[in-house]
C-alpha cells in the first residue's frame, strides 16, 4: 500500500465516521424537537383546566 492509498482509505474512514455522527446528532435533533412541540401543544390544551375548576365560566 502506498502513502496515496493509505491517505485516501483514512479520509474514507473520516467521512463515513462523520456521517454517521451527523445523521444520529439530526435523529437526536428531530427527537427533541418533536418533545418540544408535544410538549407546548400539551401547555396550550390544558391552560383552560384551572380557570374552569376555580368556578369561573367563560362566557
């Protein structure tokens, strides 16, 4: 093997290493998001709750 070969078989390995992080930072990414989101639409469907069993009535 020479030191061309080598040096491009290494910069393969970087790449793919690379890749992989990448897309599991982006899954991570996406997962938190999607926490985030669930998670605020949960806080907006429940805001009302406590003003109705205080005896207040929306008119």
């Amino acid at each position: 093997m020479d030191l061309h070969h080598t040096m491009e078989h290494e910069r393969h390995n970087i790449k793919h290493e690379v890749n992989i992080l990448v897309k599991a930072y982006k899954e991570h990414i996406d997962m938190l998001k999607n926490r985030i989101y669930d998670e605020e639409k949960n806080e907006n469907s429940t805001i009302w709750i406590p003003l109705l069993s205080d005896g207040f009535y929306v008119d």
